[in-house]
C-alpha cells in the first residue's frame, strides 16, 4: 500500500466550545506540513512510570471484572464436591455436575460474540458496567438455589456475563501509552488467576452459599470502582465525535503531562480521520477478499489449532475439576495436604506463574515460553500417570449416581502421595507459564488489523466452544480411561503440540505487525 499524506487542515472534527483556554488547538492543528499516515510509524516517545500511573490504575480498575472470569472457572471445583456430600441439600448425578462445570463455558461465546456490537454502541466503560449486572444477579441466584436448574440459570448467566468481560482488554490497549500496552494486556492473566486464588482461597474456610454471597458483593464493588476510570477517548471520537469536551477529559484524566497530553490527542485525531476513511470505502466483497490472502487465513488457522492443543492438553480442566481430580488420585497426600489445600495451592502457583509469564514473554518470547510450557506439562503428567500405574492404585468412579465422590484404595506398596501432587502442581506451573496465557494474547499479533476484530471474535467463540466439549466430557473420559489414562493423553498432546508450534507458530517477540504478515506470506524480504 502507498503511503497516504494528509494535510492536518483537510481534517476539521466537529467542535464544541473549549472548556479552558488555550484547548482550541488539541485536537486540530491549523498548518500546511503534510503528515505522513504511512503504517511503519515512527516509534512512540516513551513516557516514564510516574507518568502511566494513571494508566495503570484505570487498567487494574476495569480489570477487577475479569476476576469474576476466573471465580467462573475455579467455582465448580469447590461447588461440585459439596453438592456430592450425603448432607447437601441439592443432590446431583454424575451428569447434573457435568452440566454445572461445563455450561458456564459454553454460554460465554455469546456474551463474547455480543460484547463488540455493545462496546460499539454504547461505549467501553459502559459495558464494563453492564456487565457487572449479570454477575450479581448469578450469585443471587446461586446462594439461593434450591434446585439443580437454578444453578444451571446462574452458570448460564455467569457465562455469558464472562464473555462481555472481553471489552476489558479492548479498553486496556486503547487508553495505554504504547510503551506501558504489553505490560498492561498481559495483566488480563493475572487478574484471571487472581479469581482463580480468591476462590481457592474461600473455599477452605465457608460453603458454596457463603461464597456466592461473597462474589455477589464483590460485583457491586466492582460496579463501583469502575465508575471512577474515564471513557476511552478512542471510542468517543470514532462513535461519539461531537463529544469532544469529553475526549479532552479522558485523555487529560490518563496523560496529566501537557505535553504528552497534546500529542496524543492530535495523534488520536488523525489516526481516527484514517480509520473513517478507509472503513467508508471498505464492502463486505473487500473483507471476503482480504479473508482469501495468505497473511490472514494462514494466521487464523494456525490459532485455531493452536487452541485445540490447548483444550486438549487438559489445561483448563484441571481448574475446573480440582477437587474431584485430587480425590481421584488419593484425597490425602500423606500428612502434608489434604485436597482443599492442593487446591488453595494449585490457585496460588497459577496466579504467581501468571505474573511471572507476562514478565518473561518480554524477554524470551511467546514461541520459547510456549516450547517450555508443554515440555513441562508432557513431564509432569507423564509421570503422573507412571506413577498411578506403578502404585498399582485401585480405582473407584469419582461420581456415582447420587453423586458420591470416591477415591482411591491405596495398595499396600502405594508410595509417598506427595509426588503425586508435586506432578499436578508442577502441570499447573508449566501450563500457566505458557499454554493458558500466551494464545489469547497471540489473538492480537498474529492477526492482521483490518480483520482482527472479526476474526479475533471468531476464534474466541471457537475456543469457548472447544473448552465445553472437554469440560463436559471428564467426568465420562475419567471414569472410562481412569485417572492415569487421562494423564497420558495430557502428555501425548503436549508433545504434540510443542511440534505444532516449533514448525508452524512465528515468534512474534520483537516484530512489527508487517513483519509477521510478511511471514504468512512467505516473504523472505
């Protein structure tokens, strides 16, 4: 594509009156110098970390919904064994704990696929807002239930409301300077995980119907501090463009430096002038045609397989199914831990390792850390499942039909439990370091910009879908292969899939968006 200049005169947004003196200029610049528009930009000026405070701050707040994603995930591992005990006042079948693990899952492609069109319309911290809603009304109805359907009404609910909780990364990468925007978007896995722990954590100490109470209240918290961060300005003056006064708001609420504050807004300006001006010539017959180069169907291949590998590899349904996994393989591991306190554990090390991946992914590289993480994972449940097999360990179903959760009769020469749960802990470590951060993040930069957000809304409803088909199929897949026999195919995928992205995935680390669409092509330029 040529390079396209644009006179800085030709563009003239729709003004309101400027609130203060000397704002007339921010946004429009009244001089003949051309500006270049080409896409390889010059790098953005770096801004230090007392300047991105607020940044960091408006991130971190809007983040807060994105814990209720993981209390999605990790809430069936302590609701299901308590809805199992013979004095629960809900019983469940093998199928009815399927059901409750799983369709929070796959409801959450609609709130996903919805949350675009919402975001559009009535803004980014608008729906960040909305979304809080759902939640609340989710743990009302779990800490009321008195039947197995209200539950399924609540997960249902929770999901979809997890899948809006997608507009908090859309948020992130448009009010975060350039310099701070990996940082930022990596913390969408650590606040996942930090849910993850929270509900691990709560799960030692009060029933299901105390912590649905808990989470309730901290959806009303989050519907409160959100109200404190500004409305993207990227939003207001691509969707709202006469609300200018309000534009200068946001980006003087995110960039208290004047000068910083100045660029940015002509800066916005300008790209927001090129992005209505490509998008009033762009048809559906462009897109379809765009859709048939090698730099945007080879990407989009390539993730949703690289998402197989990862449901497969059983990454998600560890949280899903903590508890009962861990009374699968013992309940008690000797004198050190019993099966909440693995999980507490197991909530912990995800959370830590989850820091410490978006740390490391600026230094090594996805590609590597990918490598690492399911050689760790293979390891690890490989030598679980040796374990199992060697210990000669006599099985009991996990579930029965009035939903009693069993575990396994140790032999007499069964060895220490302990190397059992270093083995799942060490699987949690490794599958945090890569597998369950890096795809969503590889989402927006292996996709090129003019599909990324149709595409990208694509593979994250195909993802979605996956994670409830495996969901829902361990508690059959366990009982028909046992615990070991699950293991095994953990291990056997993870290899696999280390194949998968040493020859097919690109490192992404360090290149510019051309430079990975010149991959796809098959460039050597």
């Amino acid at each position: 594509m040529n390079s396209l200049e644009v006179t800085r005169t030709h563009f003239v947004p729709p003004r309101e009156a400027p609130s203060e003196p000397g704002e007339e200029n921010l946004l429009q610049t009244v001089t003949s110098e051309p500006l270049s528009l080409n896409t390889k930009t010059h790098p953005p000026k770096p801004i230090s970390w007392r300047e991105a405070l607020p940044q960091i701050l408006a991130s971190c707040l809007v983040y807060f919904t994105v814990i209720q994603a993981g209390i999605n995930m990790a809430y069936s591992a302590i609701l299901l064994p308590q809805l199992s005990q013979p004095d629960s006042t809900i019983s469940i079948t093998k199928g009815e704990a399927s059901w409750i693990a799983s369709l929070v899952t796959i409801s959450l492609p609609i709130g996903s696929l919805a949350a675009g069109p919402i975001m559009d319309a009535v803004g980014r911290k608008r729906l960040s807002l909305y979304c809080c809603f759902p939640f609340m009304l989710a743990w009302i109805l779990i800490a009321s239930a008195e039947h197995v359907a209200t539950i399924y009404a609540a997960r249902i609910l929770a999901g979809m409301a997890g899948g809006l909780t997608t507009v908090a990364l859309v948020y992130v990468s448009e009010i975060s300077h350039p310099t701070f925007r990996p940082m930022l978007l990596g913390l969408n896995s650590v606040f996942v995980s930090l849910g993850i722990l929270l509900t691990c954590f709560l799960g030692l100490f009060f029933d299901w119907r105390t912590i649905a109470c808990i989470f309730g209240g901290l959806s009303f918290l989050t519907l409160c501090v959100i109200l404190i961060v500004p409305e993207s300005s990227h939003w207001i003056t691509t969707f709202r463009p006469r609300r200018i006064a309000e534009a200068r708001s946001s980006l003087r609420w995110l960039y208290r430096k004047p000068s910083t504050y100045e660029s940015q807004a002509q800066e916005l300006t300008v790209r927001n002038y090129m992005r209505h001006t490509e998008e009033s010539h762009q048809t559906l017959k462009d897109f379809l045609s765009i859709c048939r180069q090698k730099h945007v169907y080879k990407p989009f291949v390539v993730l949703l397989i690289l998402f197989v590998f990862q449901q497969l590899s059983g990454a998600y349904v560890i949280i899903f199914y903590a508890v009962n996994l861990f009374l699968k393989i013992g309940g008690q591991f000797g004198d050190l831990i019993n099966e909440y306190g693995a999980l507490m554990l197991l909530g912990l090390i995800r959370f830590i390792m989850s820091c410490l991946s978006s740390g490391l992914s600026r230094k090594f590289g996805r590609r590597s850390l990918m490598c690492i993480s399911g050689c760790g994972m293979a390891f690890c449940t490989l030598i679980a499942g040796l374990y199992i097999d060697f210990s000669n360990l006599k099985e009991a179903s996990v579930f029965t039909d009035t939903g009693a959760v069993t575990t396994i009769a140790p032999a007499a020469h069964q060895l220490d439990g302990k190397l059992l749960l270093v083995c799942i802990l060490g699987y949690v470590s490794f599958s945090a370091l890569g597998y369950l951060v890096i795809p969503w993040t590889l989402i927006g930069e292996i996709l090129p910009t003019e599909v990324k957000g149709k595409l990208g809304g694509i593979v994250i409803s195909a993802a979605y879908v996956m994670m409830f088909g495996v969901v829902k199929a361990f508690p059959y897949t366990i009982d028909w292969l046992g615990a070991q026999g699950l293991f095994y195919i953990f291990a056997l995928t993870s290899f696999l899939g280390v194949i998968y992205i040493y020859i097919l995935l690109p490192e992404t680390f360090g290149k510019s968006f051309d430079e990975i669409a010149d991959y796809f092509r098959g460039s050597t330029n």
